[in-house]
C-alpha cells in the first residue's frame, strides 16, 4: 500500500481588520482546523506566517475572509485618499456592481421617503394639525423623516455586513449605531417632550440599535452599542433641551447633516475594510424597507404629538 506523503508549505499574509489578541486566537483556530501550524501572528502589523500542506490554503484565506480578515492589497497603501470616498459614492450613483448591496439601499431609500412622507402627511392632517399648535411640529415631521430613512438604510447596511466584521470593526459598528440614532432621536424627542421623554426614547432606541447591530462581533461590540445608546440618548435631549431658545431647527438641521456624513461613514468603512456585497445579502426588500421607515417615522410622530411633556419643550 502507497503512502500520501503531505508536504507542508509555509505562507506568509498581511490581513485587515486583525488588531487584537482575540483576533489573534481566531487566526490560530483557523489554520489549526485546516491541517496548518501557526509560526507567527502580529495583529499590529496584520502579518501572519503559518505552515500547511498547498490543498489547504485556499480554505485558509476562505476562512479568514468570512471572519472579515482580509488579504491587503496595493490599495491599502493610499488610506486617507479622498478619491477613494468620491470613487465609492460615483460607484453607488452608477450601481456598479462592486457595490450593489449599497446601490439597492439607495434605491430603496427614495421608496422609504416616499412612505415615510406620506404616513406623516396623513398624520399631520388627519391628527396633529388640528391642535391650536400643529403647525409648528412639521419641522420636527421632517426631521422624523429623514431620521427614521437614516436609521433603516444604515442597520440594514451594516447587517449585510455582520457575518464578516471583525473585532474592532464590529465594535465601531456598534458605537455608530447605538450613538447616532440615539442621539438624533433623543434630540427630536427632547426638544417636543421635554428632557425625560428625549433622553428614555433615545436610549431606547441606541442601545437596541447598537446592540443589534454590535453583537455580529460578540459582547464587545454589544457592550459597545449599550453604552454609546446610552450616552447619546440623555446627550441628543439634553442639547435640545439646552437650545430651546437659541435657534434650535437650524442647529438640527446642521446636527442631522453631521450625523448623515457619520452613518454614510461607516457604510464606506464597511466596504472598505470588508469587501463588496452583493444584493443578495441584503435580508430586506423594498416593501419591507419602505414599511419600517414609514413606522418609525409615525411611531415618532405619535410619540411627539401625544406622548407627555416636560416643563420645558419648544412646542
């Protein structure tokens, strides 16, 4: 009877998204279960050396992949170039396909806003504009629009991401979504409800968010998503609460732009350190996309027009 005699090659990889000693732990599994031996694992650098018969290689990157270590390229080596953002936005405008996932999003956000309008219209003049003081929620109306379209395209965004975020990724995932929805909606809320209101449905709706969106890397990034909701929920009230009296639409109007370029921020983050996406990642379609922006956003409504208010509200 012949023998198989199995030659062990070594390899040697510079990985993205390796930057701490848990990431560390899950290369050494990977290459352990596919037959290799690990010979050295730097996750400052992203440099791993290991041993393993050629067969096994491909399974190895495979692997690697799926966790959201991925193989760096030429291209790593111009981080910070502003043509890469522009580059990345022209690519969603064309739908290339390098960033389909992103390119039925965008289209199913211009369906959201047409759902989320309409739900508040019918809200404002079947309810909210009958009050002596209707007229000055449709601000805050538009506000809850944009916000609930944000929030939707974002945590589906990053969901179709979950499955191969790293650790680090998967912890900045959970900050920005448990921060900024937190923050946004907390900011709306207090300035019609009041400081109490603002800051528990703000929570609410951070840390949900930063937890659901964080947990795909484990309890680092769930813990992550809890804390930031809970800061930016009291934080995003207590700013509205604050400037009641000093043009406080405008300064939203100027927060909800910063907070748009963040969430957009991350969705780059996403593609770039991760990879492309295609649609069938995506576990939504447009008619569910359009009917949970268009609650949201009425759940919002609601929420402002009949929720209990503070002693101090600009409405």
């Amino acid at each position: 009877m012949r023998r198989r005699v199995t030659i062990s090659n070594e390899y040697r990889l510079e990985l993205r998204g390796m930057t701490c000693g848990s990431c560390e732990r899950i290369i050494e599994r990977i290459v352990g279960r596919n037959g290799g031996q690990t010979q050295e694992i730097d996750a400052n650098s992203g440099v791993v050396r290991f041993t393993c018969d050629e067969n096994a290689v491909s399974r190895i990157k495979k692997e690697f992949s799926d966790k959201g270590f991925v193989e760096k390229s030429e291209d790593d080596l111009a981080r910070g170039n502003p043509e890469h953002i522009f580059t990345y936005i022209s690519d969603i405008v064309s739908a290339a396909k390098n960033v389909e996932a992103e390119a039925l999003l965008i289209n199913y956000s211009v369906a959201g806003i047409l759902a989320t309008g309409f739900a508040l219209a019918a809200a404002y003049f079947l309810m909210i504009s009958k009050a002596a003081n209707g007229s000055a929620y449709v601000p805050f109306l538009f506000l809850s629009g944009l916000c609930s379209v944000s929030i939707i395209y974002s945590y589906n965004n990053a969901k179709c991401y979950g499955k191969n975020i790293s650790c680090t990724n998967g912890m900045m995932v959970g900050m920005i979504m448990g921060m900024i929805p937190g923050f946004m909606v907390g900011a709306i809320i207090g300035a019609t409800n009041g400081m109490f209101m603002g800051s528990v449905i703000g929570m609410a709706v951070g840390i949900v968010l930063g937890v659901k969106a964080g947990k795909s890397c484990g309890i680092m990034g769930a813990m992550e998503g809890v804390m930031a909701g809970l800061m930016a929920g009291i934080m995003g009230a207590m700013t509205s609460v604050m400037m009641l009296n000093d043009n406080l639409i405008a300064f939203l109007l100027i927060l909800f732009a910063v907070c748009g370029a963040m969430l957009f921020g991350m969705s780059y983050l996403l593609h770039r350190e991760i990879g492309a996406r295609d649609g069938s990642s995506l576990g939504t379609s447009m008619a569910k996309f359009s009917a949970s922006c268009a609650a949201l956003g009425l759940l919002l409504a609601l929420i402002m027009f009949l929720g209990p208010k503070g002693p101090l509200t600009f409405i």
